[in-house]
C-alpha cells in the first residue's frame, strides 16, 4: 500500500520532533528544511497534527513547534488511519460511470481488508522509536595528537 503526500509528510514531522528535546521549539521554516519538503506542506502538516493533539506550538517571535506527550506516543497505524481521507482504495469508476463489475466484484472488499492488515501492522509502530535522537548540550570527542596530526594533513 503507498501512503500519500501529506501523511509523508506528517510522519516525518513527527518523528523530528520526537528526536528532539522535549523542550527545544523549532520553527515551521527550519521543520520544512530538515524533512526536505516545501514550506507551506510543512505548514498544512503542523496545523493538522496540532488539531490531533500531536504537536504543541508556541506564537511569536522565540515561538515555534514541540512534540507534545501524546506524540511522543502515537503509533504509525493510528496517525496514518486519522490522516487517510479515502473511502475506498479501489476507483471503482470510469469516464463513462460506474464499473460494470461493482456489483460482484469481491477486489474491493480484499483491498479493504489489506488496508486494515497494513495499519494493523503499524499499530504497534510507535513513530518516536523511529526518530534519530539529537542531543541537547555539549558531545564529548575525544582528539588525540594522532588524530588531529591525521586530520591537519
């Protein structure tokens, strides 16, 4: 099953912010930059995550979005179901009306049911175990004078 644009999009939101730290805000600008998507579906991804209870954003000028607990919380197979707006997976119409086959047709229900066995597959994917972790704060290296003479030549 393909998921479409803008449930992309949400998922790499998600998981993000879920590898920042809880605190850290970040910016809608500096969210779009660092999932690789343009600015105003970033925009329309962070509106509808708020609306879910996802994210938590903050207004004005040092504002900017977190992840919120119930984020850090959501699986892939409740988010992708929320975000899904389809009825059906099959387009069971043509140019010319309905399919002729609708009636008897049993493709419609097994697509259906491999829908649910997809989400039901995601259901135990909570998406911040998916996140790379950034720390907050110093990283200790360690330089030694070999690897600083490796690193000058």
């Amino acid at each position: 099953m393909k998921i479409n644009a803008f449930s992309d999009v949400c998922l790499r939101v998600v998981m993000l912010l879920a590898g920042e730290p809880s605190a850290d805000l970040m910016t809608t600008a500096v969210i779009a930059e660092r999932v690789g998507t343009p600015y105003n579906h970033v925009s329309k991804a962070v509106i509808q995550l708020r609306e879910l209870g996802l994210v938590e954003s903050v207004r004005g000028r040092a504002g900017g979005v977190r992840i919120s607990a119930a984020g850090r919380g959501v699986t892939a197979g409740w988010l992708l179901r929320k975000l899904d707006t389809r009825s059906d997976v099959a387009e069971c119409e043509s140019p010319h009306g309905d399919c002729p086959l609708r009636d008897g047709c049993g493709l419609r229900g097994a697509l259906r049911r491999a829908r649910g066995a997809f989400y039901a597959e995601l259901d135990d994917v909570v998406i911040a175990a998916l996140a790379p972790r950034r720390h907050s704060g110093t990283v200790p290296v360690n330089v030694t004078l070999r690897s600083l003479a490796e690193t000058v030549r």
